[in-house]
C-alpha cells in the first residue's frame, strides 16, 4: 500500500515538473519547496487518515463502543450535573 502511493507521489511530481517544461539547471527553487510540501503533505495524509483506519495490523483489536474521549467526559459530567 505504501509503495503505490510512494508511486502515485511520485509520478504526480513527475508529471507537475512536465508540465512545467523541466530543464534540470535553470528550474526555480520555488519548485523544488512546492513539490516537498506536496510530499510532505501526502506524507502526513497518509499517516494521519489512512494508515490507522485501513492499513494498520491494530484496526482489527476490540476498542471501546465510545472512542471519544472528550465526548465520554462530557456526557459523564452532564449525567452527574443532572443527577446531584
């Protein structure tokens, strides 16, 4: 999985610096930060939404029917407001 979008970065690099009609010693710097914060950016994306939830050996461990910590805090505050 991560070698498809290791390749799919790749040629969506590739294929930027084609249609910036590439010439490998007069390229701006501008382009070599733009395509590194792509990278990064599709770096963090994968890591942050995808890995967890469709690729992670974890995904499969039982967890709490309630995975929001802060939602569960709050509900349990409000229910003991109510009650005393």
């Amino acid at each position: 999985m991560i070698t498809s979008l290791f390749m799919a970065v790749i040629s969506a690099a590739a294929l930027f610096l084609h249609a910036m009609r590439y010439q490998p010693f007069s390229i701006d710097p501008r382009i070599y930060l733009l395509v590194a914060a792509l990278v990064s950016l599709g770096v963090m994306v994968y890591k942050i939404l995808i890995y967890p939830f469709a690729v992670s050996p974890l995904r499969h461990l039982p967890t709490p029917k309630v995975r929001a910590f802060l939602a569960c805090f709050i509900s349990t505050l409000l229910c003991a407001a109510m009650v005393g």
